[in-house]
C-alpha cells in the first residue's frame, strides 16, 4: 500500500518508528515530515500530505503532532480529506467503518509507540462499512 506520513517537531521520533515499521511490512512509504525536533508550524507537513491523499497519488495518510489537533484541523480543510485524531484501537477502527477516514491523526504527547502502532495496524486493515454509513459520508463534504 502506498501510504503518506507527516509530522512537526512533537512527533518525529514517532513519525521514524512508524515509517521503519510500515516499509518492513512492505508498504510505500512517502515522507512530507520534518526529520528532527527544531520548532515548526505543522500546516507545513499536513498541507502536502493531504495533497497526497486526494490526489491519490498514496492510498491513506498518517499525520502526527503534540495533540492531533492542528493536523486534523489543517487536514480536514482538503476536499475529500477525513482526518480522524484517534488515541486507540477502537477509534481507529471506527473511523475506518463508520466514517471512511482516509488519514490517521496522532497526538503523539497522549499516547506510546507502541499504541500508536497498534492504530495504524487497525487503521490500515480495516474497511469502510458502506450502508447506512456512505449517505452519511457523502453529507461531509460541502
């Protein structure tokens, strides 16, 4: 799967964790991130990421900051963008389902690599339900 990954400062240690895990899986993975913890302003790195995703020139995006706020916020404002902060497994799997999220949001300060693993893992392996939830869907986008 081609997927796309960005960060600030807050969440670069993450952002290299995951990126190492998802290209040993196999996937494409394309950085739009900064690569260390000097200060910057995340709309930077979530701009380009989004981008990505709705030109689908990668499948789902991965974004990560302190809180998951101002990705999701700065993401969200792409047409075709559903960016879901998620801070477990569940969340992630429902955003899948139920809202067909097409970017993953962290806050990387609230939860551990670990977990953090964990809802890619069930962000990326989970599909959109469709039904009853599509007509839903469709009523996001303005």
């Amino acid at each position: 799967m081609k997927i796309s990954i960005a960060n600030d400062h807050a969440g670069t240690e993450y952002k290299e964790f995951l990126q190492k895990y998802l290209t040993d899986l196999g996937h494409k993975v394309t950085n739009f991130g900064t690569d260390n913890s000097d200060s910057v302003d995340y709309p930077d790195f979530a701009h380009p990421l989004a981008n990505s995703v709705t030109n689908k020139e990668t499948e789902l995006g991965i974004l990560i900051c302190g809180s998951g706020n101002g990705i999701a916020m700065t993401a969200n404002k792409h047409a075709d963008i559903r960016a879901a902060i998620c801070w477990n497994e569940e969340l992630a799997a429902l955003a899948r389902q139920h809202n067909n999220a097409n970017v993953i949001c962290i806050p990387a300060r609230f939860v551990t690599q670990e977990l953090a693993q964990k809802m890619v893992d069930t962000f990326l392996k989970t599909e959109f339900e469709g039904g009853r939830h599509q007509k839903r869907v469709e009523k996001i986008s303005c």
